[in-house]
C-alpha cells in the first residue's frame, strides 16, 4: 500500500500554497534514490481568489482588477487543465501531489478517482452526487435542468507527477460565482453542502471523512 503525507495548512495565501506545492512536487519527480512515499495530500482553505487555467478564458471573469480589490480578493492565471474557478473561506481546496507510477493510474482514472472520493464523502452526509458526461467535477442532478456543481477539479501532471487538484464547498459563499462563469460555464448553478443541508457543515469532521475516503480510493496510508 502506498504511504502519503498528509498536510492540513488552514487558511493559506494561494500563492504561497502554490509556491508549497512546486516545493513538494520537484520533491516527488522520479530519479535518483527511491523514495519511501508515493506523495503528498494537502487539504486548504484560500482567502478569497480566483483561478484560469491554462486553457480557459479572461472573459469568464466577469469584473475587473478595481472591483477584484473592491470585494478583497485576488486573481492567478495557473498551469492546470479546465477553466476558471473560485477559492475561498469554508471550501477544502485538496491538492494530491502524488506518483501516477506508483499508483498506476492514468491522467483520466486519477481524475475518475478525484471525483469519486468527493461522491462516497456526500453520500456519508445523504447527498446523491454522480459525474456529468463532457464535463469533469462532481454535480448533484446531473440529468435534470437544476444540475449544479459541488465541486471542481482541474489537474496537471508532468513527468507522472500530479498537481492542483479539487475545489469542493462546504461552507463556501455562493455569491462570488455571480462573478464568474464558473468553469466556463453559463448555464449550470454550483451549490455548496450548507445550501443543500442547510445547516452549516463541521469542517474538521468533513476533512477526517475526506482523506479517509481519499486512503480508500487510492489504496493509500498515512
């Protein structure tokens, strides 16, 4: 069973999170002496910030640079796949920087995997979610018009090692995606586990949930 290092970091500044994540994935690069883990699971909250990858559109942010300071939150065009999200307080960002090797898995089965620790960690709290076909993340009512993502995900990997990760709510201020096209898109809502129970969600008890079911999915131990 592959051992990974488990790092709760809080609420952390996204860029200094980054910074961390090259930090450790330089780290994980194959070569050299083996190495006793197969990688790093880091769970965080970000103050308020918005993320493009590599593939999507400026335009999908929906204000500009005076009231991206206005509502205190900041702006990174970043390296992963998909489009744009949002990060903020009352959201566990994970980020898996993880060997594909060791754990034999392709780019699209890790990502399978990503969503399906987010599923089994809803339906301990009674919600359904499934995947929505074209389209990565987790969604509740996938197949009906009030479709609405829960949680984004957007990776990168290179030389088989993972980085960024899942964005998934649990008490997270919906309101800030009015000021985006979430993902890219225009015509599906996001909801957060607090609007779907209503009630607020214990983040520590979530995230105990949250990297068991993620030891379980990848076959991994601390």
């Amino acid at each position: 069973m592959n051992r990974i290092i488990f790092h709760d970091l809080g609420l952390k500044d996204y860029k200094e999170t980054w910074d961390y994540q090259e930090e450790l994935f330089t780290g994980m690069i194959p070569g050299g002496a083996e190495r006793p883990i197969a990688g790093h699971l880091i769970f965080v909250e970000h103050p308020h910030v918005f993320t493009l990858g590599k593939s999507g559109s400026e335009s999908n942010l929906l204000i500009n640079e005076a009231m991206l300071k206005q509502k205190g939150a900041q702006f990174y065009r970043i390296n992963r796949g998909g489009d744009i999200t949002y990060h903020g307080p009352g959201q566990v960002v994970g980020y898996p920087i993880i060997r594909l090797d060791l754990f034999e898995l392709g780019i699209r089965t890790y990502i399978f995997n990503l969503e399906e620790i987010i599923i089994r960690t809803l339906k301990t709290y009674g919600i359904e979610a499934g995947r929505l076909e074209g389209a990565s993340g987790v969604w509740l009512e996938a197949d009906q018009p009030s479709v609405r993502k829960i949680c984004a995900i957007g990776v990168r990997a290179s030389r088989q090692v993972t980085m960024h990760g899942f964005a998934f709510n649990v008490n997270t201020d919906l309101s800030f995606y009015q000021l985006i096209n979430p993902c890219g898109f225009v015509d599906k809502g996001v909801t957060s586990m607090q609007k779907e129970l209503g009630h607020e969600v214990d983040m520590a008890e979530l995230k105990a949930i949250l990297l068991d079911k993620f030891k379980e999915v990848f076959g991994a131990k601390e």
